[in-house]
C-alpha cells in the first residue's frame, strides 16, 4: 500500500525509479492529486515526521553526535533515516523492504541538509527547526482544506478530518452523534486544531497515561481524558475542542469513550488511512 501511494504521487523517473518533488510529497498526504527530488526511504522519513513526537527523532540525533558538537555529516544522517524506518511507526506504514540509498541521486533533502556537493555538517538546531517546519506546513493545508479556507472551522468540518482516512464502520454514526448533540455555528480554531495535532503525535504516551490512571478496559471519562492528555504533551486541549470529540465518539451517550476504539480511529488519523493492517 505505501509503496503504491508512494509510485502514485511521485512524478520524476530517474534510472527508472520513480521520484518525489517537494510538492508531491505534500499533495500525497493531503491526497490531492525544477528537478527536485525525494526519494523512497525520504518519503517514509518525512511521513514519520509528520506523525511521531520530536523526542525519538533528538534522541536518534543524540545518538549518532558522538563528540557532542550538535551537528552530523551525510553519512551518519543515513544512519539516522536507518534508525527511524526500524520505528514501529514506520514498520506500520511500510510492507515492503527498503533498499539502501546508495546510488541515489543526490535529492532535495540531501541538497538541503548537506549542500550540492553533501560536504555541509547538519546541525541539530537546523534539523529540529525543519521536523517544526514540516509540521507547521502540513497542519496548516489541512486545515484550509477542511476550513474551506476560513480563519476558523466548524465542529462538522473537525470531524470530517477526524475520520477522513478512517476505516471504521461506525463513521456515519459518529458524525451522526455530532449533527444530533452540537448546535450548528460552533467551531474550532486553528490553535485549537494544533493542539490536537500536538497530541495525536503523542498516541503512545497518551495510550500509557490512560492505563495509568483508569481500570484496564474500562471507558475513560472527559476529566481523565483531559488529564492523560496533559500527561502526555505537556498541554491541555480546550474545553471546546474536549467537547468536540467526546460528542462525536461518545455513541451511548455516557460522556466515556471506549480507549481501545478511540486509539484506533486517531491511530488511523495519524497514519492518514496508510497503516498497514494484518490480513485474516
């Protein structure tokens, strides 16, 4: 499935592999239909950005900075890209196996990190300002998108990029839930909408701060909800944006949602609907 997303969206063919261009790589996890270039393993690298908490990702660099100076040539940054496909974020995503980037062109994401001739040292400050910048960007056409290019967006818009790339069949009862519970009007902002994204990149330590705090298996409650949320990211969602999901998945009307089932649909968010499931 990645690899056929992937071949979908790239545009360039070198040596007949086929290549991203910058613009592709966004249009593909938008869904939307000069000579730069990404490749195959870039793409998983860049798709993992967008969906994992920036601590693996400075502590993978961390690592590989054996002299402490902050900063990796090209080779230990291939290192890095290595290190970060054998996540399991990005063992979801990827079915196939992943050649080495040995006798690629040199692409966009080289040129960027290491200069045209890959001679450059990256710095760690450079690489965390890109992983932000990243996300900012993608965030931000996300929610034009479901905004209709408004300032703010309506609650019915929220969820329809909830459960844009979801597979669950209780979808028409979500939105269901939303149109029968919530008066027409109300609306999400975009520093609401961050928020979210802040924590769907942090569905592990969310996952983790539930079963802390409430009986295994057992529906979890708006106030836990919000505290494990808080325990997670460090931030709390607003009453608004708390009220938002809990009317859309709450479907027996009890103000609990099913963790199990939540974790699932938002793991489906994350992923963009590319998560490779097992076959029965």
């Amino acid at each position: 499935m990645r690899r056929l997303r992937f071949n979908q969206f790239a545009s360039v063919i070198h040596e007949q592999e086929p290549y991203m261009t910058p613009r592709d790589f966004l249009y593909s996890v938008m869904l939307e239909h000069v000579e730069r270039l990404i490749s195959y393993t870039e793409y998983l690298f860049l798709l993992t950005i967008l969906t994992k908490p920036h601590t693996g990702f400075d502590i993978a660099f961390r690592m590989l900075d054996t002299d402490g100076n902050e900063q990796v040539d090209k080779k230990e940054f291939e290192k890095l890209k290595k290190i970060i496909r054998q996540r399991k974020v990005a063992k979801e995503v990827s079915e196939t196996t992943v050649s080495e980037d040995a006798g690629e062109p040199s692409t966009t994401l080289q040129a960027f990190f290491f200069g045209r001739k890959g001679q450059n040292k990256l710095q760690y400050k450079e690489f965390h300002r890109f992983m932000e910048d990243l996300q900012a960007e993608v965030q931000e056409m996300e929610f034009l998108r479901f905004s209709k290019g408004m300032d703010t967006m309506r609650r019915e818009d929220f969820a329809d990029w909830l459960l844009y790339y979801t597979n669950e069949e209780d979808n028409t009862d979500y939105l269901e839930n939303l149109r029968k519970r919530v008066p027409t009007g109300q609306s999400i902002t975009f520093e609401e909408f961050k928020a979210f994204c802040l924590f769907t990149n942090n569905l592990e330590d969310f996952s983790i701060s539930v079963k802390m705090i409430t009986d295994a298996n057992r529906p979890i409650g708006m106030a836990q909800f919000k505290r494990a949320v808080k325990i997670a990211t460090g931030q709390e969602l607003s009453k608004n944006l708390l009220d938002t999901v809990f009317q859309i998945f709450d479907l027996d009307g009890d103000n609990c949602l099913s963790h199990e089932e939540f974790i699932a649909v938002m793991k489906d968010r994350m992923l963009r609907g590319l998560r490779v499931r097992a076959r029965t």
